[in-house]
C-alpha cells in the first residue's frame, strides 16, 4: 500500500501533490499547526538568543496546556452537535480550585484529597448542568450559562476571593518541567491521549460522533443519545475543574477571575483546531496547534511591540484566516 | 503665605466644631451602596470594609441604615435600574461605584431630581450633579516613574505591564508612565497587557521575555506584580525591580527577597476602604456641610520600611487595606476646598 503510492509520486510528480494535498485536506488540524509553526519564526526574528528560542516554546507549552485540558472537554461538547457548548468552564474552573486550595490550606498532605475535591467539584458541576438541559429541558448555552453564575457565588461566598497558597510540593510540580517539558504539558498530553483513544477507539467515541452528526438517527440506531450527553457534559466539567486545580497550583492560589479568559479559549481552540463547529466531527491533535497558536500569537505581537487595538485586530484577523483556510480545505473532499 | 494658612486652619477648626454639634442631624438618613461588581479580591475587601463601618455608624446612631447592593453582572444597564430601584426605596443618599462613567448619568439625574445625594467613587459618574471621588491614575504612573528614577538615576530598560486594553484606567496610568519617562533616561522595551490579574501578567510576560534585552524595573498595574516575578524566574533571568500593587501575595514574595537578599521596590495602589471615605462624604453632605464637588483619593503606599507592618495586618490572600474614618473624610474635603 505505501509502496504502491510512493511508486505512483514517483512516476507522476503532479498526482503526487494532489494527493498530498489530498493528505492535508483530511487532515483539517495542520493548519493551526502550520500557523503555529510560522508565528513562532515570525517571532525568532526579534528573539535574539537561541535560548530564548528554547524558553519562548517552553513558555507556549506551559501556558498552552490549561487551553488544551478546557479545550478537550469543550471539544466533546461541541461535537454533540449544533447549539452544545459549555458555558460555565470559567466558573467550574474558579470553583475547583477556590475549594481544593481551601482545603488543601498549603498542606503538603493534603495533596490527593485536594486533587480529589477539584475533579469532585468539576463531576458536580457537570452532573447539575446536565440535570438543567435534560431534566428541565434548557437549551445548553442558557443552562450551562446560568449555572455558571451560581458556581460563581458559591466560589465568592466559599471564600471571598482570598488567594490561598497551594502547598509547597504541589507549586513546584506545577511550575517544574521533567524530559524538557513543563510538569503542565504532561498533564495535557496524558487528557489528551486519553481522550484521542476514547475518540477513536472506542464505542462511546463512535457513539459521539454519531450524537452529534445525526441525533434522531443515532438514536434509531440504538445509541443511548442521553448517556452519551451525560458523559460528555460531565467529563468536560471533570475536565475545567481539573484545569483550574493545575491553574491555581501554577500561579501560585485561586483567583475569582482565574477562568475568565477560558471561556472564549476554550471554543477558540475547538474551532482553530479544525473541528466542525456544527459537531459530529472532531480531532485532538488539533487543539494542540490551536492552544500553541493562541499563545504565540500573542507573544509575536507582544514582541514587535504594537499597541493594543492592532494586536487585538490582527488577532481577530490571522484566527479568522485559520478558520477559513481549515474549513474549506475540509470542505473539498 | 502664613497669613493664609493660618486662616485656612481657623476655617478648618470652626468647622469641624460646627461639625461636632451637628452630628445627630443625620441618624434619621439612610444610605445606600450601589457596586457593579464583586468578582475580584480588590472588590470583595471594598465591601467587607464598607460593611463594618457602616455597621458600626448604624449601631452609634450616625445614620439610620448603610445597606450595600451589587449587580450580578458589569453592567451599566443593570446599575441603572438598580439606582431606580433605589430612589424608589427612599434612600437619602447613594455611593456608588459605576459600571460606567457617562452609561448611568440618566439614572443620576433622576435621583438628583428626587432630592437624593449621590457621591460617586473609583468608578466616578460625570453627571454634574453627583460628586467624585476620583482616583488620580495618571499620577500613579507618574509616581512609579518617579521612584524608579531615585533609585535608577542613569535610567535603564522597562517593561510596562498594562491593565485591560480599551479601559479608561488602563490608558491614564499609562499616560501618566509615558509622560514622566519622557524626561528621564529610561526606555521601555516592551508593553503587556495584564488584565490586572497575576495569571494573565504571568502568561503575557512569559510570552514577550525572550525578545527582551536586560530589564531594569517593570512598571504595573496592580495585581500583576507576583505574576511578572513569576514568570523571570521560570525563564531564570535576573528579577528586575517591580513595582508592586498593595496585594499580600505581592508583599509576601517582597519580603521573602528583602529578607534573602535586600531586594528594595515600592507599592502603591488604592485601598478598597475608598469605599468607606464614600460613605463619610456622604454623611457630610446630607450634615449640611459644604462640599466640593471633585475630591481626589490618597494612595495608599507601601515603603520598605512599613513593608512588615501593613503585611502583618493585611489578611492572606487579600490586599493592604485601611477603612477611612470620619475625620479622614473632613480632612480631604477640607484639602479640596
């Protein structure tokens, strides 16, 4: 099979970039990463240093990773298809981490329980938005909405917006890196392969995408349409509030405005990265490139020193571009 | 030149003799607290200090009634109805922190109209009628400037560290940071934006350190100082002086350097009791009293020398505070005047 098709490049160079672009095209991801790639050496230009080459990625992998946790989830989400997305991942993330690090009260002991209380609030969170859309039949957005603005309370109330510490140890693996990469991006790759096998290996992946092409037909089929979404809902939540645990331990407490920015990151980085925005089609190792893209973009303009309303211009242009590039070239297969 | 101040102090003396006899003159009023937001430690500190001394007025008789009311979201729309709510309620006076400067100025006017007192601070209103309370943000930056040029008079490369892009305070401390380095020695290298919160400033500086030459001091918003420290040790460069924003976790990581290795800066930022020098402007004018309509709000700066004191009285995970007292408020009305 691989010969055949490199004996085919060979013989008709023409045919063969067709069907490397025919390569690319299915592979809807590489353009976040090729955007990436071109606003990283676009920023080398007035990195001096080689090793501020090697810390620039590093620092993109690190603050990258808290998009890809959110991002993952949002991603499962978004696949339920048209009008499914999650709200209140800032506020599920604010609330994991107010209490865990409350618990925690800088306590090296406390550690696991801590980690424990974070996924046991993001579990809560996800059980009681799935309650409003399926019990109470809100449509998502308005349900995972105001649900977000009690969470937020209870993380006002739980705490008053006073930063505790995360214990000693718990800061250091945070901040630490092992094998060259940041202790965070670790933690990003292992949700990440997790998920990628569920996606793709597993009946319930199939079962998602399924949900999300064609609910009434998915269900004729015999998919279990509602535990599927009562998967999805309450595993992105585990998922925020995994990411505010990880979040809060890196900078050093919670914050009551911690996860305002992961909102619109979350889908950003869904979209960017070459997932269908009208569900049912999804893929992992896009988010990366997204995540990598939304930081350095950033950075790039950051560095060349432009003021704020070019950069937020540019920003809103180059994504829009990303966007359009990925989904046509899905498009035309 | 002595004459005059001398007079000035004979005026400041009768009135607040005047002052104390006509106190009672307001334990019939009541005041309310109109706030826009609560999501932040800045904001949560703001209404724990009014509380306790509005509380404390109630209890001696000052006013009859202080309650303090925030809006779930930050929005100008939902702070008007709010103030409508207000008028509608009876309240003598109204403090008010605003979502807007010009977006509530209607619902302003129709408390003014209904004989009400509205005193406006940190987030002022511009409607003529209110008074203000306003935080003088250019003079912040300059102030930064100032310090770091005492303590770097050969100048040296900054990294400015910005609040939220498109925001009326971001621009004027920015402005006042520019002009007073216009007649220094110094150059800014580079320019964040922070969104006023550790993480954020984190993350932005992370982003745009490995373009930068040596940096010598960093100049803030506030709230983004721990953050910046942050992020130059994880890319294990020499930490420049930052100047801080009044929170704990800003002061604590001060201290911790100050006591390894003399690390000196400053800090300065406005203490969330504003609120409570709102409310006693208020008291004063439904007293009677004569008051101007513009007042400006002290900072409240942190010294390396009164660094240990205000960190041991400023809560964990909150920011340095002082709640104001009656006397404070008399005395910067009298300054205005």
């Amino acid at each position: 099979m691989n010969m055949n098709s490199n004996n085919t490049r060979v013989e008709n160079p023409k045919r063969g970039a067709s069907h490397l672009l025919g390569v690319f095209s299915r592979k809807p991801w590489i353009w976040a990463f090729l955007a990436a790639g071109a606003t990283y050496l676009a920023t080398l230009v007035v990195v001096s240093t080689s090793a501020g080459a090697g810390s620039l990625l590093y620092a993109a992998l690190t603050f990258a990773s808290f998009s890809i946790i959110v991002g993952v989830g949002q991603m499962f989400v978004v696949t339920l298809g048209p009008g499914n997305v999650d709200l209140s991942i800032p506020a599920t993330m604010t609330l994991a981490a107010t209490l865990s690090l409350k618990f925690m009260a800088s306590d090296p002991t406390m550690i696991v329980p801590g980690l424990l209380i974070a996924i046991g609030v993001g579990l809560a969170c996800g059980l009681f938005n799935f309650a409003l859309i399926m019990l109470l039949r809100i449509p998502p957005i308005i349900a995972t909405l105001s649900a977000s603005f009690l969470f937020q309370s209870l993380a006002i109330w739980s705490n008053r917006g006073l930063r505790i510490k995360p214990p000693a140890s718990l800061a250091d693996f945070a901040t630490g890196g092992t094998f060259g990469l940041p202790n965070a991006a670790w933690v990003a790759l292992l949700v990440s392969v997790l998920a990628w096998c569920v996606l793709e290996k597993t009946i319930a992946g199939r079962w998602i995408s399924a949900s999300g092409q064609n609910t009434r037909a998915a269900r004729l089929g015999g998919v279990p349409v509602n535990a599927v979404r009562f998967g999805v809902y309450v595993g992105c939540a585990v998922l925020a509030g995994l990411a505010g645990f990880v979040l809060a331990s890196f900078s050093g407490g919670a914050n009551l405005n911690m996860g305002t920015e992961y909102m619109l990151m979350s889908i950003a980085v869904v979209v960017i990265g070459g997932s269908s925005i009208a569900g049912g089609n999804s893929n992992v190792p896009g988010i990366w490139g997204a995540a990598l893209f939304m930081f350095l973009i950033v950075s790039m303009l950051n560095s060349y020193g432009l003021g704020a309303g070019v950069r937020l211009m540019l920003t809103g242009l180059i994504i829009v571009s990303v966007v359009v590039l990925a989904s046509k070239r899905g498009r035309k297969v | 030149m002595n004459f005059k101040s001398m007079l000035l102090g004979a005026i400041a003396g009768t009135v607040v003799l005047v002052s104390g006899q006509a106190m009672a003159d307001t334990s019939g009023k009541t005041i309310a607290l109109s706030n826009n937001y609560a999501g932040n430690s800045w904001r949560q500190a703001m209404l724990e200090s009014w509380g306790k001394v509005a509380y404390q007025a109630v209890q001696d008789g000052v006013v009859a009634g202080a309650d303090a009311f925030t809006t779930s979201e930050n929005q100008a729309t939902e702070q008007a109805a709010q103030i409508q709510n207000m008028i509608l309620q009876g309240y003598d006076a109204i403090v008010l922190n605003a979502a807007s400067p010009t977006a509530i100025n209607g619902a302003v006017k129709e408390a003014c109209d209904a004989g009400i007192i509205v005193v406006s601070f940190d987030g002022i209103v511009t409607e003529p009628c209110a008074w203000r309370i306003a935080v003088d943000f250019k003079q912040m930056g300059r102030d930064q400037v100032k310090y770091l040029e005492q303590r770097y008079p050969d100048g040296g490369n900054l990294l400015e560290i910005r609040g939220l892009a498109g925001v009326f305070v971001d621009d004027e401390i920015s402005a006042g940071i520019h002009e007073q380095v216009e007649s220094t020695k110094f150059d800014i290298v580079g320019s964040v934006h922070g969104d006023w919160a550790q993480d954020v400033a984190q993350k932005a500086v992370a982003g745009i350190l490995p373009s930068l030459p040596e940096v010598k001091a960093i100049v803030t918003q506030g709230g983004d100082g721990y953050g910046a420290a942050q992020a130059f040790e994880a890319a294990g460069r020499p930490t420049p002086t930052i100047i801080m924003g009044n929170r704990r976790d800003e002061l604590q990581w001060w201290k911790e350097q100050k006591d390894a290795n003399g690390y000196e800066t400053t800090s300065l930022s406005i203490a969330p009791g504003v609120s409570t020098l709102g409310f006693w402007v208020a008291q004063q004018i439904l007293d009677g009293k004569e008051v101007p309509k513009d007042l400006t709000v002290p900072f409240l700066r942190v010294d390396q020398d009164t660094l240990e004191e205000i960190l041991a009285e400023t809560p964990v995970g909150s920011v340095a505070n002082v709640e104001y007292a009656l006397e404070d408020a008399q005395k910067l009305i009298q300054s205005a005047k």
